[in-house]
C-alpha cells in the first residue's frame, strides 16, 4: 500500500527514529518501509517496486502475497490458535510427519521459534544424549571460523564471525572453530585440482587436539552462506561425516538457509549423500509467513531420552515452538513448495545465474562466483591477482547501483575482520523467467562499465 500524503510517510520515519531499534545496523533515519510484497517483487510507501533479491534474510522462498498461506493461517487461527507443544495438536503432527518425509529419515521434530533456537535445542539435545550415554564428558562442538549460526548465547559461541561476537563476550561456552573449507582462499593453500580435503582434516585434528571423549558435535551449514556463500569441495561434507562417525561425534547440520528447497534439492545435505545426526531448520520451513524452526533428532537419538529416570526427557520448553496456527502455515508452504516444483526450479534459477552471468567472471572486479542452488555469492577484490578483498565503498556502491534499478541484492563478509567484500542473492524459488531476466539484466547493467567505482 502506497501512501500517498508525504506528511503520513514522514510521521511514520518520526516514530521511528524515535522508538523502533533496527537490526543489525548503525540507526537510519530513512529506513525503505516496505509496504506490500507480491511474488518476487516488494513495494515501499512511496510506491517504488524492487525485486527482492535475498528473498527478505533468505526466507521468503515461495515468493510473497500468498494467498494460500494467508488462508491457511486465518482457518487454523479461528479452529485452534494455541495448544501447548506439552499436550499435541493437529497441525505439529502432520508436520512432524511431513517433515520426516522431507528429511528421508526417521526423525523426531522438536518446534521451537527460530533459527537460533532450533540450533541451541541441538547443543543441549547433543550434550543430553552423551550424559545418558555414560559419556557426560563429551559437552564441546567443533564450527567453523566464517559460519552464522545465532544471535543466543550458545549459537553465537558456534558462529565463527569475530564482529558478531566482539562486546558481547564471553558466550556459550565450549565452541572451537576450524578454517572454513574456502576454496578461493584455501587456508590450506590447495587449490580445486589438488585438494586433498584439508579442511575436513582439520576438523578430525580439532576433535583430536581437544580429546575425542569431550567432543560432543560438529556443526556446520552445507553452504557457508551467510558468511560469504562458501562452497565446499563435494568430498567434504562426506568426510566429515566419516569423522563424527569415527569419533562418536554427533554431525549437526544447520539447514536454516540451506533447506526447503534453496540449494536445488529439499535439504542441502542432499546433495551430499549423508545422514545428519540432528539438523535444524527454521526460514524457508514457513517461507518466513509465521516464525517456526525445528530441530530433527534421529530416532537413535530419541530411543535415549525415552527412559532412565525423572530428568532423563528433554526438559526444555518454549511457549510459542510448535504453534498450531504457525505448524499449519509450514504445511501450506511445503504444500506450494511440492505443488508448483519449486524445488527444482532453485536449480532452474541457479542454473540460468551460471549461465548468463558467466561474462561477470571476467570482470577486474570479480575474484569469484559461488552459487548453490538458486543462492549466488560474488567475491568483490580490488584486484584478481592479489585477491585484496574489495574496498566496502566499492560493495555498497554496487549495493546502491542495483537499487537504484529496483534489485534489492545482500552484502556479506563484513562480519569478519577485513571482508565486506561478498555480494549475495538468493530470490524467491518462485522467480519467474521475467524476474530471473531482471535480475541478469540489471546485475550485466551494473557491472558492465568495467571497474566499478566507488565514488
Ligand atoms: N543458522 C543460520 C545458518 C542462519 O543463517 C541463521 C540466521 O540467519 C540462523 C541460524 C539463526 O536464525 P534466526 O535468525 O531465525 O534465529
């Protein structure tokens, strides 16, 4: 809804400037307020259309304005808004069933509300499960440096981006962090030709270093996406799920941005070939509709929680997890997700980014391209041979450029000391041709004109 009385947009920047606290970000005085969203595309007060081109924090994927959804909310609001995930209710069951189907495995679903919760109801499941086990010991979680996995306390121990932490210390306590498998950068100094997988030994040397009896689980995203879209080497994953196995390790996979559909197939650990312990997920579970994360727990891991005395079940409780009218939206989702294909056409998108932004590759600007599924990263440097990260002036001038031509795109680095340096996208699944060709259009646009400048 646009509005039209200059005087009603100002009123609302007043109130707030005056009472709203933004997140993650220095205060605005001239926030976009986005009015409506339909598809792709979002409109703010004034009017002004952009394609939104990380799906709001990578979540929205079946596109916005869903009627389906909408509907789906208001019928189950009016039959049951709330019953506690202590007693059962419809809709937590048939996700739960659902979600099993998703995952391709026997699992136990425990709701919770976001992504950060999903992920610290895995630490203490993990630490739960090993005391039960006559193991109390193992209680530590191995991540890695550049991973986001939360804002609690616990979560942001997990994460490994230094500026996310820095005056909020000290956190969660009994997080170690190993260099990211970065291809572009390898930390090991390999290369794609002759990597030896490096980084997946790093880990095995972490839960070595620390002692294999106190290390609990390895958590780790698919894709590093939020932390620059890193792409491992497809043997990666695998190995490391051979450590935790070796170890008596539980391999947590945080499916928050990687899941429901973003990375081509439904979980991004598919396209790995290995079985989780525990994955969490939140974001795309709803599209974002209502807020709902999870947290699956394989059926071993349950078996334990099953008997052995008063606290031997998991005695962890959130008031909003599971809710009715939120589990009933999930289904709607993953409902339009099957439905219209949407799982495949993230491969489709992903595909026609490789495609046709191939000529970006060649740019003085561009060290790389990363893309998984329908989600893309561009690495910006100031120049190709040293590699020297881009400048943040140069991101957020390509930043504004493409707003400026209706593409809203994410910036992505800047939480790690030096880099800012990583553009990101990662439209809806639902993208239509049309939008996929604005996107193309508008990124060949911005960067046509050789070196980008920063002025
Ligand atoms: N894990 C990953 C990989 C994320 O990207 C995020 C959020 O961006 C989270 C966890 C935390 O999710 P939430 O913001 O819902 O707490």
């Amino acid at each position: 809804m646009a509005i039209n009385d200059p005087a009603d947009k100002e009123a609302l920047l007043e109130n707030d400037r005056k009472y709203v606290w933004h997140h993650m970000t220095p205060h605005n005085d001239n926030p976009m307020i986005v009015a409506s969203g339909d598809g792709s595309w979002v409109t703010d007060v004034d009017g002004n259309r952009y394609l939104d081109g990380m799906s709001g924090l990578w979540c929205v994927n079946v596109g916005h304005g869903r009627k389906e959804i909408a509907e789906a909310a208001a019928q189950q609001m009016m039959t049951l808004a709330y019953a506690t995930m202590v007693q059962a209710h419809i809709p937590s069951i048939e996700l739960a069933a659902k979600l099993n189907a998703w995952l391709e495995g026997e699992y136990r679903i425990f709701f919770s509300n976001s992504g950060s919760d999903a992920n610290e109801v895995a630490f203490k499941i993990a630490r739960q499960y090993f005391h039960q086990k006559g193991k109390p010991a193992k209680h530590k979680f191995i991540s890695r440096h550049r991973a986001y996995h939360g804002n609690s306390m616990g979560a942001l121990g997990a994460t490994g981006q230094a500026q996310r932490k820095l005056k909020y210390e000290p956190l969660g306590v009994g997080f170690s962090h190993v260099a990211p498998p970065y291809c572009y950068r390898c930390p090991f100094g390999q290369t794609k030709d002759n990597c030896s997988l490096q980084c997946a030994e790093a880990i095995e040397q972490a839960i070595a270093w620390e002692g294999p009896d106190s290390v609990a689980g390895v958590i780790l995203e698919p894709v590093i996406t939020g932390g620059g879209m890193l792409v491992p080497h497809e043997g990666y994953l695998p190995a490391v799920a051979r450590i935790c196995e070796k170890y008596d390790v539980l391999l947590i996979v945080d499916e928050v941005i990687c899941g429901f559909g973003r990375s081509g197939r439904k979980f991004g650990h598919h396209n790995y070939g290995v079985k989780p312990d525990i994955v969490t997920m939140a974001k795309g579970l709803t599209s974002a509709y209502s807020p709902l994360s999870a947290t699956a727990v394989s059926a071993e891991l349950y078996e334990v929680f099953k008997s052995g005395g008063d606290t031997s079940h998991f005695r962890h409780v959130n008031t909003f997890g599971g809710n009715p009218v939120s589990c009933a939206v999930a289904l709607a989702n993953l409902r339009v997700l099957e439905d219209e294909g949407l799982i495949a056409r993230s491969a489709v998108i992903g595909e026609a980014f490789a495609a046709r932004l191939a000529r970006l590759r060649e740019h003085p600007n561009v060290g790389d391209m990363r893309i998984f599924g329908s989600a893309m990263g561009i690495e910006l440097v100031e120049d190709r041979d040293t590699k020297e990260p881009a400048k943040p002036e140069r991101v957020a001038a390509i930043v504004a450029a493409c707003k400026s031509k209706g593409l809203l795109i994410g910036k992505n680095g800047d939480t790690v000391p030096g880099f800012a340096n990583i553009l990101t996208l990662s439209p809806p699944l639902s993208s239509t041709d049309d939008d996929v060709d604005f996107i193309v259009k508008t990124l060949l646009e911005v960067f046509s004109v050789g070196s980008i400048s920063s002025k």
